[in-house]
C-alpha cells in the first residue's frame, strides 16, 4: 500500500535556533500523539540544518529532506550541494523541481531529469514537484503542463528507478497565496497523474505511487484533500513552520 507522507518544505526560513525550536516542539507533539501507522512525516529544512534535524530524526519519529540538489556529481561548482554530499550525511529525500525554482533559478524539466537521476544514483529518493500557474490554469492547460513535467522529467527513468519517486502536484497559484485548489480540483489531476503513471509503467506501479498536494494546504482544509483517492498527503510551506498546524496535518489522513 503506497505511503500517506505529510512533507514540511521550510522553504528559506528560520534562524537556526528558531528551527531548532520548531523541530524539537515537533519532536515533543509526537510523543505525545502517534501518526497514523501509513502516515510518514518529512521535514525539509534549509541545508544548514540538515544534520541538527537528522539528528533529532535518529528517534524515527520523523524523516529528513532537502530542498535542492545540484544537477552534477561534483567539482567546481561553488556554492552548489551535491546529491553525493547528501548521501554522505544520510538524507533519505530531496525535493527537486520546486516551482519556485523554476521561476528564479531558470530550472527546466531537463535540470529537474538530471537531479532526479543523481539522487537516485545516491539512494535519495526524489519528491518531484510539478504544477501549472495561474494563466495555464485559465487557459485550460493544466494537464498539458503537468503532462510535460512528468514526462520530460521523470519517464526517461526505469520502473525499478521509479519506484523510489514521490510527486508534489503544486498549483503555482495556490503557492502561499492562501487560495487552495478544491478537492476536486486536487482529485481530478492527481488521477491524471496517476494515469500517466500507469500508462508508462502499469498499474502496479501508479498504485505505489504517493502523489501529495502543494499550495496554501492547512489544518481546516487538509481532511477534505487528503479524503480523495489519488490524494496521498501535501507538501506544505508555510504550515509546516507552526508545529501545531504541521501536526494537525500530518493527523488529517
Ligand atoms: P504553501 O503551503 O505556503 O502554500 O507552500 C506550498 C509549497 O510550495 C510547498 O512546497
């Protein structure tokens, strides 16, 4: 049975002791209330913050990612973190392809295949975000879209290979605007997603296939997201930043 999997993108916030707060209230809010035994947390914090998060991870009570990865295996790339380096410390998951990404640092489905390709050359496994924005949506393109970044990002990969992916489908317009997609809205093209899966792959393994939503997700809306079929969790940017909001999510399946 694929996974429900309720993942904190921090985005660039936090000071590092705000974070270390943040995850420790995290930490404590577990102990106390258990998660559903399908349901796995992941908390993707800035780099800098990694190993502080994996640390407090050591206890399982919740897993780890980053947010980026740099598209080459290493070398003179100064300020860049490789998919090697992420390896080296343990991190199971890395975000790649994030909209905002591709709108100020110039990422193209071509970048976001060959990070994929890294990551899982180091046993990373991908979260792949993908979504259309606002004048797609209104133009009625969103599948074309979404059908483009699924291709020309993941389909090169074997089914072997595409097992260990997880998609983020992420409205840009619904992106911290505080605008959500409808449950339908959410249903309808996370099947489609899940259509193309099964079309390259076959249905066994679009069934494995977590599928989370992204974009302005909360605790008052997460049950009804999370209540559709193809729905298998969220990517969550600013709730994630609240302990209580992050929980009452990852306790919405
Ligand atoms: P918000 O939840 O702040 O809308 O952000 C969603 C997102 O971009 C997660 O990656």
């Amino acid at each position: 049975m694929r996974k429900n999997i309720v993942a904190g993108n921090w985005k660039m916030n936090k000071k590092f002791d705000e974070a270390d707060e943040l995850v420790d209230s995290i930490m404590t809010k577990l102990e106390e209330t258990k998660l559903g035994d399908n349901t796995l947390m992941i908390i993707c914090p800035p780099f800098p913050y990694l190993e502080m998060c994996s640390d407090y991870s050591n206890d399982s009570y919740f897993e780890v990612g980053a947010q980026n990865v740099n598209d080459n295996e290493k070398g003179a790339y100064t300020g860049e973190v490789s998919a090697e380096m992420l390896e080296s410390m343990d991190i199971p998951y890395c975000i790649v392809g994030h909209s905002e990404r591709r709108a100020y640092y110039g990422e193209t489905d071509a970048t976001v295949a060959r990070k994929v390709d890294q990551l899982l050359q180091h046993d990373i496994k991908p979260i792949v975000c993908c979504g259309e924005v606002l004048e797609e949506r209104e133009a009625g393109k969103q599948f074309d879209v979404v059908k483009r970044q699924i291709t020309d990002g993941l389909f090169h990969l074997s089914a072997e290979q595409f097992a260990n992916v997880i998609i983020a489908y992420e409205p840009v317009w619904a992106i911290g605007t505080g605008k959500t997609a409808t449950p339908q809205q959410a249903q309808e093209i996370h099947a489609y997603i899940r259509g193309l899966i099964a079309e390259k792959y076959g249905k066994a393994v679009a069934d494995e296939t977590s599928i989370l939503y992204g974009g302005s997700c909360k605790p008052s809306n997460a049950k009804e997201l999370f209540a559709n079929p193809d729905v298998d969790g969220g990517l969550i940017g600013g709730a994630s930043l609240q302990a209580d909001d992050f929980i009452n999510i990852a306790l919405a399946f």
